[in-house]
C-alpha cells in the first residue's frame, strides 16, 4: 500500500507547483490587497473586476489566454524567451503560473478584508510616533493583517493544488513536468482499468487537502493569539 | 516654548475658526462636546489639513497656508494621547513603549526609558498585551508611549473620557505629576471642569468652533459671562492660595491668599505649598454685618463688584475680596431686601470651599 516512485513524481510536482505559485503571487497580492483596502483612484472598480476575473470565468478561457500571451509565439512568451531565454510555455513553470492568476483572487480578498478590518486610527497614532508611510505599513498594518495573510495562502494554495482546466489547457499534460495531481487523476480516469489508480490519487488529494486545512488552522490562530493576546477561540 | 495657532477649517456644516497661543505648563483646551477642540489638536498633529491659516511651535511652523508648509505627521514630533489610547494590539507594554525609537534618527536620552517607567508606574506591565490591560492601565502606556517619542508638544484629548471616577483621579495624578517634571508644554482638551481647574495653567475656551477666550484658570473660570459657554462649570471663583498653618487637632490648614485667609479641612499638603481651592457661587451667602456666634469659619469682607442678571429668582453677585472676586448666588428678594448694589461693603459667608489642586506645577 506504499506510494509507488510515479505517485511520489505526481505529488512532488504538485506541492512544486503550488509552492511557487504562491511565494510569487504572495507579494503582489499583498500590495495589490492593500492599494484595494486603502487607496481610492479613477478606474478602481474595473481593476477590482479585473483581479476577481479568474474566479468567474471558465478556467480554459484564462488558460487560453494565458496561452496566447505566454506562449512561444505570444507577445509576453516571445519576449521572455528572447531576453531571458526563459520559456514558460508546456513546463512546470508555466502550470504554477497558471495556479498562481487561479488562486490570486481568493488570496487577494483574504488579504484585503483583513486590511480593511484593521482600526486606521492605530496608523494614525503610529504616524504621531514617527512611522512613515511604509514604517507604518510594516509595523502596524502588515503584522495585523497577517491571519488574513494566512488564510490567502492557504486558499491560493489549495487551489493550486486543485488546478485543472487553465493548466491543462496551457501547459497540457506532460508527465514529469506539467503532470500534477487532478491532470494524473484525470488521465487514469481516461485510462481502461485506471480506476484504482485514480482512486489511490484521490485519497492522497483528500490527506493532503485535509493536512493543508489543519495547518491553516493552527497557523490562524496562532497568529490571532499572538495579535489580539488571546484564543479566538474564547470568544465564540 | 510656546505653541501659536491660527487656523481655519470647514468640516460639513461646522467651522472651525480658531487662535491661540499657549505658552509653558500645562493649556486646557476646554468647551462642550463638538466645540471643535478635536479638531484642532488633530490640526496640531497634522492629522487634519487646516484650510488657511498656520500653526507655530517654537517660532518654527509646522503649518503655514501662504507659503505651503505642511510639515507631514512622523516630522512634527508631538506626542499624542487619544481618546481610546489606541495601543498597537500585537506588541506587549515594552514594545508599544520602544515604538518611537524604531523612527528616531537622534540617540535615547541615558535613563529616559526607566524614569517614564518611574513615573507613570509602568515597570511591572512591560510584558503583557494591551488586550489584558485596564483602562487606567492602558492610558497611561499611552501617555509613556507618546513621552518617550521625545515630543516637543504634548496633546492630550479627553484622556480620562472612557475611564470611570476612581481610574480617572488615578489617572489625574500621574498627568499632574508629568505636568511637574516634565518639561513640555501639554495641551489638553477636555470638557469637565474638576480635570481642567485641577490641571491648568492656561485655558482656552473653545465654543462653536472658536476659541472664545483664552486666559489663566482663575481668569476663565471666574467669568460670569463665558458661563453659559464653559456650560458644566457651576458659577463659582477659583483662587490660588498657599498652605500658612496646620493645625493637628482640628484637621484645619489655614490657606492665604491675595485677599485674606482660608481655613479649609483635610488638606494633604505641607506649610508653603501652592494650592488651588474653588468656591461655588452657592457656597457663599453675604451679610451686610459680620455675624457673630456662627459656625461658618470663613467670613471675608469685601465690596460688592457686580450683581448680575436676573437668572430666574436668583441672581449671582460678584464681590472683590483683595485681587479676588468672589461669586455669590442669592435670591432676586434678597438682593432687593439687602439692598446689594455695586460698591457696598459685604461680608461673604463661606460654606464650603473644595480643593482642586495640590500644586501649581510648571506656573
């Protein structure tokens, strides 16, 4: 019943994947989380539309699109790939890109609200003592907003773990490199006598969704302890 | 040291229109709730932009609308204190107090750290969260907090606001003993008159957005016709006295000021200290005659100043005792039967006289 060397191949790609698509789209999202919570300017609301679009429309699209601007022949792709001679197109690189504009509107709503629900008086008195903008945004708003950072990258995660139709379409589903867990479990259910297989891949989707849910758990309250001085927990 | 200000400012419907001045010691910016004091330490703060006008803290402008300084908030260095003492959440006491210190170009002072913790009593919270502070306890982190980001003005408002009676006479005597070693002018915004008469030096009148006048504690207080705009403060005289005598055995400390002697119980101060002692114009009833066999202990002769408008049956009289004027409240029918009138020579019956203040501080 031990994982065999092909599972341990999908699974490591997967956590690859989602791993780096999150550590990149962790620092955008914060500032664009908090230009959101706290800047007003013309076109605010279409950009807002905009950062929320993958999560409305259908995943093949934006792995469509995705796929004309970073492919090889793309204005984005072609560009990388004549400055930087890095291509995204059919690798790993481009499946945790893909996860990474997936999951960006559920980290940037976690992070935003959490901006939105810090007191502004609180860097208004960190102002009188000195802090300027970015002193400010660094001691006071980053620290408090960090249950809600959490939970982004937790959310981002887990999706990207689970992230199909714009990887598939992008950077199809290459074993060893654009193979991850849902595009495995797919193939062996494309597969005559596949169904254990699948199965198997499953369970193991479900431990690691379930380890992933626990850990954001104990981090968020672990984080609200150490913010507030007490269990969240206490209130309820 | 002196802080200048002129400045307007349209908020909605209300504006603010406001100049003053406030030198050493402690400043009372004091007036009902929405006179606009808020705003004008938030102006002070560079927290709201004044429209026109500027704001001088030792000759040096932090604010001027002509010439388009507006030195931003983390440059002015004043000290604020707010209303809900707003101490960051996710740092303990030490944190909160160390905060400025992150921001400060220019060395610590050596033992300025333990000497607020000396002062405001801080040195057994250093670790615990605000969240498991009490009120009182929280106020005074944030007092510390604001010294030590070595202000050059300190702003308190309202700072015993949320705080019930026994927090706040707790409260009370740490601000007045910053008041005396510390050196920094404070402006402090409150609208009950016990904290202001108790603390003041100085104390600006603010109504409806103005400052209507501005001024010593015993000047404003006293004055019959800023009455109905200090609005709380129940008409009455406030006089600066010092501690003469003590005597053991009846409790009784003999105060003299500029105008006669006081004998006042319970006092808790020693033989030449200053004090500031207040009595209400329905402490004092007047005699044309001094009365003999009467239990009253303090009969001062005088000469009537001013009797005043008929407030509904009752008039308040103003009588001149030496540099002082006393204020007495007494029926219209009285008055009449007596015959008060300006110039004539009264005794003021004193009943009680109520002590504000162990010190004069900064003055």
């Amino acid at each position: 019943m031990g994982i065999t060397p092909e599972e341990l191949e999908v699974l490591g790609l997967s956590l690859k994947v989602a791993f780096w698509s999150v550590l990149v789209s962790l620092p955008v999202a914060v500032a664009v989380a908090y230009l959101l919570a706290r800047a007003n300017f013309p076109g605010k609301t279409l950009f807002d539309a905009a950062v929320h679009l993958p999560l409305v429309l259908p995943p093949v699209v934006v792995g469509y699109l995705l796929l004309l601007l970073f492919g090889k022949h793309g204005p984005i792709g072609s560009w990388l790939d004549h400055w930087f001679g890095f291509t995204v197109a059919f690798r790993w690189t481009g499946a945790a890109l893909a996860a990474a504009i997936m999951g960006f509107p559920l980290m940037i709503r976690a992070i935003r609200l959490s901006f939105e629900a810090i007191d502004r008086k609180l860097e208004a008195a960190a102002s009188t003592l000195g802090a300027g903008r970015i002193g400010v945004f660094l001691t006071v708003a980053l620290p408090l907003a960090l249950p809600g950072i959490v939970t982004g990258v937790l959310l981002s995660f887990a999706r990207g773990l689970g992230e199909f139709g714009a990887t598939i379409t992008f950077v199809s589903n290459i074993p060893g490199e654009t193979r991850t867990l849902p595009l495995a479990i797919y193939t062996y259910t494309q597969t005559p006598a596949g169904d254990a297989q699948a199965l198997r891949l499953s369970m193991i989707a479900i431990v690691l969704s379930l380890a992933a849910l626990f850990v954001s758990e104990v981090l968020v309250r672990r984080a609200t302890r150490r913010i507030m001085g007490h269990d969240p927990e206490a209130r309820h | 040291m002196t802080l200048k200000l002129d400045i307007e400012r349209r908020l909605g419907a209300f504006r603010l229109k406001t100049a003053f001045e406030a030198g050493a010691g402690l400043t009372a910016l004091f007036g009902r709730s929405g006179a606009g004091k808020t705003s004008v330490v938030n102006a002070i703060a560079g927290i709201l932009r004044p429209d026109r006008g500027r704001i001088e803290i030792n000759g040096d402008a932090v604010f001027d609308g002509e010439r388009g300084i507006d030195v931003p908030t983390p440059q002015r260095r004043i000290g604020y204190v707010f209303q809900e003492g707003r101490l960051f959440p996710h740092m303990n006491v030490r944190q909160n107090l160390r905060y400025a210190r992150l921001f400060s170009r220019t060395p610590e002072q050596a033992g300025q750290f333990e000497r607020v913790l000396e002062l405001l009593g801080l040195a057994g919270l250093l670790e615990r969260r605000p969240g498991n502070l009490s009120g009182g306890e929280k106020q005074r982190v944030a007092i510390g907090r604001a010294l030590l980001s070595s202000p050059r003005l300190l702003l308190l408002d309202e700072p015993l606001a949320a705080l019930d009676a026994h927090r706040k006479s707790e409260i009370l005597e740490y601000i007045e003993l910053m008041r005396d070693e510390v050196r920094i002018p404070i402006l402090y915004v409150s609208h009950a008159v016990e904290e202001v008469v108790r603390l003041a030096d100085t104390v600006v009148l603010m109504s409806a957005g103005e400052a209507v006048a501005c001024g010593t504690a015993e000047e404003i207080m006293g004055r019959p016709d800023l009455r109905p705009t200090s609005g709380t403060f129940e008409g009455g005289a406030v006089i600066d006295a010092k501690v003469v005598g003590q005597d053991m055995q009846y409790d009784l400390a003999t105060l003299a000021f500029d105008g006669g002697t006081l004998m006042v119980t319970n006092v808790d101060a020693l033989i030449g200290e200053p004090v500031r002692v207040r009595i209400r114009a329905r402490d004092v009833s007047i005699a044309l005659e001094r009365p003999r066999r009467i239990s009253i202990q303090n009969v001062l002769g005088g000469n009537i100043a001013e009797v005043g408008p008929d407030l509904g049956g009752i008039v308040d009289v103003s009588i001149t005792v030496g540099s002082v004027t006393l204020r007495s409240r007494v029926t219209q029918r009285s008055a009449h039967q007596l015959g008060l009138a300006p110039g004539l020579e009264v005794y003021a019956l004193i009943k009680a006289v109520s002590l504000d203040r162990r010190s004069t501080g900064a003055g």
